[in-house]
C-alpha cells in the first residue's frame, strides 16, 4: 500500500462563456438534491415506490482575497446587469502547481450575488470577495 501525500491548497478557477474570472480559494456549493416521489400500490403494503422528478442544484458560492482578477467579476456584473443572458461555464481544481485536479461544466450560469471586500485597517484580515451564482446543472469532466 503506497502512501499519498496531498496538498492542502487547491485553487478554483472560475470561466464563464470562455471569459476567464480568475482563480478563487474556496468553492461551495457543488451539488445537488433529487426530489423523491413516493407512490403506493395497491395490494402491495410492503414497500412505496420511490419515484425520482425534479433535480434541484445548489448555488455555487466562490471566495477569494482582492486581487487584480477582482475587476474580471466587476466588468462580468457590469455586462449581466444589462441582460441577464445564461452561460455556460466551468470550474477547474487546481493544484498549487495550477495543474488540474477535477473540472466541473456548469450549465446555464447567472449571477446571485456579490459581496464587495471591506476594509479595516484595524484588522489583519485580508480584504474578500464572494460571488454566488446559481446554475441549470453541473457535468463532472
């Protein structure tokens, strides 16, 4: 049996229609919840069929301290305030070496919210952005 060493830092890169919004350091959200319908038939009282319908993904939040790609998120906001038009995208693990570890395709990709840093010279906490965006579906690749 062969030990495995795993590095602590993984990066998320966020792309959306091809337009590259940077690397993030936390990812949340990958997932999603099947409703179940349960059906009884008659005559049969030892079980319900449990009958799968809708899927219903999670929002995906994303988190990273200030850095140049900040206005990367900025200008994307900017341009999906005027319409609001889905795309598709990706998010990418990474290694601290920027090689991949996983890639998820995320359909149909709008904008939740955003949370701006704030700023406290008090506090040595670094300044952080958020940007939550809901989706049609993921597609591990």
């Amino acid at each position: 049996m062969t030990n495995r060493v795993f590095a602590s830092t993984v990066f998320f890169r966020l792309t959306i229609a091809g337009n590259d919004l940077g690397a993030f350091h936390t990812c949340s959200g990958l997932g999603a919840e099947v409703e179940v319908e349960q059906v009884v038939e008659g005559g049969n009282n030892g079980f319900a069929w449990q009958l799968p319908s809708r899927i219903t993904w999670s929002n995906i939040t994303l988190t990273r301290p200030v850095t140049e790609d900040t206005t990367r998120v900025a200008d994307w906001l900017a341009r999906t305030v005027n319409r609001v038009d889905r795309k598709d995208g990706e998010i990418v693990a990474l290694r601290p070496d920027l090689s991949p570890i996983a890639r998820w395709q995320v359909q149909g990709i709008v904008p939740v919210r955003w949370q701006g840093p704030s700023f406290d010279p008090a506090s040595s906490q670094p300044a952080v952005e958020t940007l939550e965006v809901a989706h049609e579906g993921l597609r591990a690749s």
